[in-house]
C-alpha cells in the first residue's frame, strides 16, 4: 500500500508470515498489516534459521524494542509518538486478548517472559546460536546483529577462537549419546537441555582444545558457503540440515570432528 508519494521508506508497510505450521486457532486469523517504523524492524532468527555450522533463510520481523532494550507495548509506542508501531501493536495485542490461553499474561509479557527479547540488547555481532530441538543437534556462529527467537539456545563467547569451538562441540554426534541421559523426560532425543550444554564449557588452558585447530574445519567452510556449494533453491531446512551433514560425512570431517570431541569427553 503506498501514497500518492510512493512508499515511505522511514515506515514501510508490512504483514504478518503465514505457514503451514501454525496451529489453531492462530492459523484461521487473518494477518495484521500495518505501517511500521523501520526502527522496529529488525533480522530474527529462527530455527529454520540454524544448519550444522552455517546460517540458513534469515527473516525480518516487528521487535518492539528500542536500541537501549526498553520493550514497548501499544500505549508505550503511542507515548513515544511511534504511530506506525502504535498501530500494528494495538492489532496484535487485540487478536492475542481473544485468543491466547495464557490468563493474565500480556502479549508484551509472553514476548519478554523472564526477560528473554530485553536482554538480548543492544545486539551483539558475535554469538553462537544452537537448536533446541531436532534429531541431531546443530549450532553455528550469528556473526550479523539480530534477534534470536524463544525457542533457540544462544551463548555469547569471550573470544572468537571460543565462538568457533562451540559449534563443532554442540554438533558432533559424540555429544549426542554424551548428552542423552540429560535430555527432558518425556521429549526424547528431539529435544535438547540447556544441561547438556554445560558439557561443552569452553576452556583455553585445556590441552585437548589445540586438536580442534587441526580438524579439517576450513575445508568444511570452503565446501558449506556458497558459491561452490549452494543449497538448491527452496529448500526446506529440516532436508538443508541432512544435506549439510552429509556433505560433512563425504569430505570426512564429521568423522574428525566426532573423534576429537570424543576425546575431549574421555578427558584424553
């Protein structure tokens, strides 16, 4: 929708991204449009997001939070004279008031339970984002600011030798069976505590960690990123993640990656 001026980039119009995965009665709503400052819109990561050592399919989203972490609602938006925010706020607020079972809880107090979207600003261009869920685990750097969804795990490592660690600890199939007896009951191995992520602390002294150095991590770098190795076009990313880690399997650095992080358990 523009005017008779075109389209105002400092507040473009947008809506809401439907799937086939929404559930009811979410999936029967029509979707919110509105005009929103470009200020409030920012990347988000998802789960489909997040591959075996690479980034996959960034999404763009409403986040009504200012660069110093003040969350806003509708009447906090409105205050602050933001209109376009206002207004696309009021309509969500509206739909989640008469459809969400969640009692007295606000739609601002879902989105920032136990403050999980506030904390994470101002973003940070180095944090390590794994997948909480899914048959075999997969992490990678987020080198690029951005929001990171509810249902991912982040860490935010000291260094970048830390942040290139973690992923290859996370991803392994060794930690796998290392991190099974941990797992919630009741989930299986698709869903992944944040106890098992303890067993992959980083530590500089540990004399173990020079191995990591020596894996054939660049030659998995040069074969993941595009140009020479593209994934096809609309790819779904649960068949990404398989072709990720096959290609991984083919070039023999899984194999490594699974002995060194082995070794790293073993205390070896």
């Amino acid at each position: 929708m523009m005017g008779r001026l075109g389209a105002d980039p400092s507040a473009p119009y947008v809506a809401t991204r439907r799937t086939n995965q929404e559930k009811i009665p979410w999936k029967n709503l029509p979707r919110i449009e509105n005009r929103v400052e470009a200020e409030f819109l920012r990347p988000v990561v998802l789960g489909e997001s997040i591959l075996p050592y690479r980034n996959f399919q960034p999404f763009e989203a409403v986040v009504p939070v200012t660069d110093k972490g003040e969350v806003l609602d509708a009447e906090a938006a409105a205050n602050r004279g933001f209109d376009g925010l206002h207004g696309w706020m009021s309509a969500a607020e509206r739909v989640w008031n008469a459809n969400a079972e969640s009692g007295p809880m606000t739609l601002i107090g879902r989105w920032n339970y136990h403050n999980e979207l506030g904390a994470q600003f101002p973003l940070v261009s180095r944090r390590v984002v794994y997948a909480a869920s899914g048959t075999n685990p997969a992490a990678c750097i987020l080198k690029e600011p951005a929001v990171i969804e509810h249902s991912l795990y982040w860490s935010k490592p000291d260094t970048k030798k830390e942040a290139r660690y973690s992923p290859l600890f996370s991803t392994a199939k060794q930690r796998v069976s290392a991190a099974n007896p941990f797992n919630l009951a009741g989930n299986g191995a698709r869903e992944i505590s944040t106890r098992s992520c303890s067993t992959c602390r980083f530590h500089a002294s540990t004399p173990t960690i020079p191995c990591t150095r020596t894996s054939p991590k660049p030659r998995a770098r040069r074969k993941l990123s595009p140009p020479p190795w593209p994934l096809p076009e609309n790819t779904k990313f649960q068949r990404a993640r398989g072709l990720v880690r096959a290609a991984l399997t083919d070039a023999g650095v899984a194999q490594r990656i699974d002995a060194l992080v082995a070794r790293l358990l073993d205390g070896g």
